[in-house]
C-alpha cells in the first residue's frame, strides 16, 4: 500500500536560515501529496498541495515539488521566521483516494 | 465561512466507557473522515462517511462506529474504552465523495482516557 517516510527530527534553526524537511512516498498510482502544518495544541492546517508530477506547490514562502523519479515532496523555504515554528507533517492519498497516510511529522523549532 | 468544527475540545473519561464526539463539516462539503493522533505520531485513519455511510474504514476496531447526518455532520462513538484510546481525534471534511480531494481539518478533541 500507499506510505510516506518523512525525515525525523527535531530541526533547530535560526530566524532566516533556509529550511529543508526531506519527505519520500511509495504510492501505487499517481496519489496526491500533500504538506500540513500543526501549531501546538491545535489542529491540522493544509500548507500545500501537488497533484501530478512536476506540479509544484507553495504558499506563504514554502515550496514542494512533486519528484516522480525520486518519489519526493521535500518542503523548503527561503527565510524561516519564529512564526514558523510547527509540527510538519507529510501525506498522501491511499489507493482508493479516500483517507490521507501521513509521515510521523517533523517539529520545527525556529530561535530569533 | 466556517471551518471544519468540533466538539466537545477536550474530554476526561474512564476506562470502559463509551464516549461520542461530534463533527460539522466545511459549507459544501459533504464527505467526513475521521483520524486518530497519538502524542507524537502522525494521525491515523479510522473511517470516512458519504451519504450516510462508511465507505472506507482503517485498522481499528470494532469498538470504534460513526455515523453521519442528512446534513452531512457526523460523530465517531468509541465503547469499551481502553488507556491507548488517549488521543487528539481529527475530524476532517472534503467536497464531492472525498476521492482524491483536499481534507481541511478541524481543531481536533483531545481525549484522555484514565
């Protein structure tokens, strides 16, 4: 079935440096893949989205490519700020397209 | 536009009872899954409902039901409760049957079972 291996952490950064969250998927088909954030103590929140290969998705500074050949959806972002100190969490669609498989998540933790 | 809501936040419950949480979906929405995180884990998926019906259901047991509403709400019913049920449940909902499309979340039910 449909999995996602997603670089373990916690990642310790200083304001402004640049961010790399490695994320590799197995996946019979062409799933969706899919990066969500969690802040302490709320729910998920959908950072991006890439549907086909190639796509590349972003929003608010962050990035992921969808990598056919390499079956990955790193998440990367320029300049980090305090404010983007969060669990990150990679996921893509099951085969049946139905549920999300999520990594075990990434804690971000950004200094100023 | 309201988001994906939830209730109750939080809940205390002992083992062997049985428990309910509620979910109202996105406007427009009208397909529901339901995911359990484990402190310090990614969620995992425990059923999706459209039409008022299970249509996908993960690797849990049997003591975990739902059921979802003409108006597209649902709830998730856990009985017997076990300590290992202690979790933040994410309710999560998604337009036109939920096959392949994006799932926003709500803010979860943090359960804690003692």
């Amino acid at each position: 079935g449909n999995s996602v291996t997603q670089m373990e952490g916690p990642v310790t950064l200083s304001e402004e440096a640049f961010l790399t969250i490695n994320c590799t998927y197995t996946a019979t088909g062409y799933p969706s893949l899919f990066w969500y954030v969690q802040y302490p103590g709320e729910g998920l929140q959908l950072l991006l989205k890439a549907t086909k290969a190639d796509d590349k998705g972003s929003n608010k500074g962050f990035e992921a490519t969808y990598r056919k050949e390499t079956t990955s959806f790193h998440l990367e972002k320029g300049s980090v700020q305090v404010s983007d100190s969060a669990v990150y969490f990679c996921a893509l669609n099951n085969q049946a397209g139905t549920a999300l498989i999520f990594g075990k998540g990434t804690t971000l933790s950004v200094s100023s | 536009d309201a988001g994906v809501t939830q209730s109750p936040t939080h809940l205390i419950k002992t083992r062997g009872q049985q428990v309910t949480l509620r979910c109202s979906p996105k406007s427009g929405h009208d397909t529901v899954s339901w995911y359990q995180q484990a402190l310090g884990q990614g969620p995992q998926f425990i059923f999706q409902y459209y039409e008022e019906e299970e249509r996908q259901r993960g690797n849990f047991p049997d003591r975990f039901s739902g059921h979802q509403f003409p108006n597209y709400s649902s709830e998730l019913n856990v009985n017997a409760l076990l300590l290992g049920d202690s979790a933040l449940y994410l309710c999560a909902s998604s337009p036109g049957q939920g096959k392949g499309e994006t799932q926003y979340f709500g803010p979860g039910t943090r359960l804690l079972v003692l």
